[in-house]
C-alpha cells in the first residue's frame, strides 16, 4: 500500500495544510471573511515545528454568524475529524483533531478584532483584498521601565521569602521563582529583546532569545526558594545599583 500523501508530509508541512484546508473550507460560507494565523502560524512560520500548536482567528460578518460558529465546530472538522474540544473563552476553544494536531482559536466580528489585542497575524484566506488587518498589540504600562522592575524583583524576593519562613512554600515559589523572574524577563525585554519575543508571555522561548541567562539558577524548584532568591538577588546586584536598605533586608534573610 501506497503511502497517502498527508503521511509523507512534515509536521510543519501538516498543521500549515490542515489550516489551507480549512480557509478552503470556509471560503464555501458566506458568512466567514477571513482565516488569520497567530504566532508560529502567523507571521513567524520559520519556528513552526512537530511541537506547535495552530493559534488562529476566524473573522464572520455579525454577531449571529460568531455565535453560529461558536455553537457548532462543523466547519472545524471540515479538514479532519475533532477528537477533543471545550469552549475555554467566551470566544473560542481548545481542540484536538484525531491526528494529534492541538489549535486553539477564537471567533471575532471585524469591529471586534478591531478593538483587540493581537501581533503578528498572517493572512491564511479573506474574501475580499480590500479587508485590511493590523496588528493591534497591548499597551504598555506607564511602570514599564528597568528601575520599576528591578524594585519589583527585589520586594518580590523579600515577600517570597518571608513567605518561605513561615511555611507558605507553594506562595514562596510563585513570589521567588515565578514574579521575580517574570520582572528579569521584563528587563531583558526592555534591554535585550532577542528575537521573537512575546509580547503575552515572556516565558516564551526565552532560552532562545537568552542563553545567557542562567535561568536553571532562578528556578529551582518546590525546594529551592533559597537558592532561588540567592541566585536572583545576585544577578540583579551584578548589574543594577540596588536600594541598599531593601537589598540588606533580602540578604538578612538569605541569612536565617
């Protein structure tokens, strides 16, 4: 037996057909107007691989074609059959089809894609050439400056740690090994973007975007939020004129 064609295929060959295939399918409904791809399958196909799930958007002309498409995931399964799904947004869903390719997608009306935030979009299928999509991403926060997160990682590191002593460990973890690090995140981002960076999630292939940093030290785990803060502490010290007062306050109970 020969193999069929879609078995030969990569899997960046795969999740890039099963979404042609479906703004082939929803070029046959009057109500859709556009496929746009997000993320690895929007306008960053060149990180697309066996491990990316397909983030897209489908655009409808009214408030009833939305709530249609929401209702019955039909033209979901125009390309292959669903083998899991659940609505995981007032919007979308989580689906996974029967081959194991993972998508998670939403429903919007041009007015309401116009008022939301999104980066990066690549045109899979429109109806017409006239529609137009601009990327619409978050605004910044007026706080979004080095000094900001700098205090922020360091008061994060005190909390967590005082946390840590009194038995909260689980609330210790996520102030040492989770908001501490997301503001160094933020810092890279405002220093050292790299490439593709996040604009949601700054966890997002952050290896890539820094093999400098030692990011292996900043999260140790359930039981490492010593070690954690210590490493932390460290990095940020290298670098930045700390508040002498509150970095004392973190090394007395680095100390204990």
């Amino acid at each position: 037996m020969t193999p069929s064609s879609s078995s030969l295929a990569s899997p960046r060959e795969q999740r890039l057909r099963r979404l042609d295939d479906l703004g082939v399918h929803l070029s046959t409904r009057p109500d859709a107007l556009a496929l746009l791809g997000l993320g690895s399958v929007g306008v960053e196909t060149d990180r697309l691989d066996e491990h990316s799930d397909l983030d897209f958007f489908v655009i409808v002309d009214s408030p009833a074609a939305k709530q249609r498409y929401l209702d019955d995931i039909g033209w979901l399964e125009a390309p292959h059959p669903i083998a899991y799904s659940f609505a995981n947004s007032v919007d979308g869903r989580k689906a996974l089809y029967a081959d194991g390719i993972f998508v998670e997608y939403a429903v919007f009306t041009l007015d309401e894609l116009a008022a939301g935030g999104y980066t990066g979009p690549r045109v899979i299928w429109q109806r017409s050439p006239e529609l137009t999509f601009v990327p619409n991403p978050p605004k910044p926060s007026p706080y979004d400056y080095v000094d900001y997160h700098v205090n922020e990682a360091v008061t994060n590191l005190f909390v967590g740690l005082h946390r840590d002593m009194r038995g909260e460990r689980l609330s210790a973890t996520r102030f040492i090994q989770q908001y501490a690090v997301d503001r160094i995140l933020t810092i890279m981002k405002l220093t050292d973007p790299g490439r593709y960076p996040d604009v949601f999630d700054l966890s997002r292939r952050a290896e890539q975007r820094h093999p400098e940093l030692p990011i292996g030290s900043f999260v140790r785990g359930y039981d490492g939020n010593v070690e954690s803060a210590r490493a932390i502490l460290g990095w940020l010290d290298d670098r930045f004129d700390l508040d002498p007062v509150i970095k004392a306050a973190v090394v007395a109970l680095l100390e204990c």
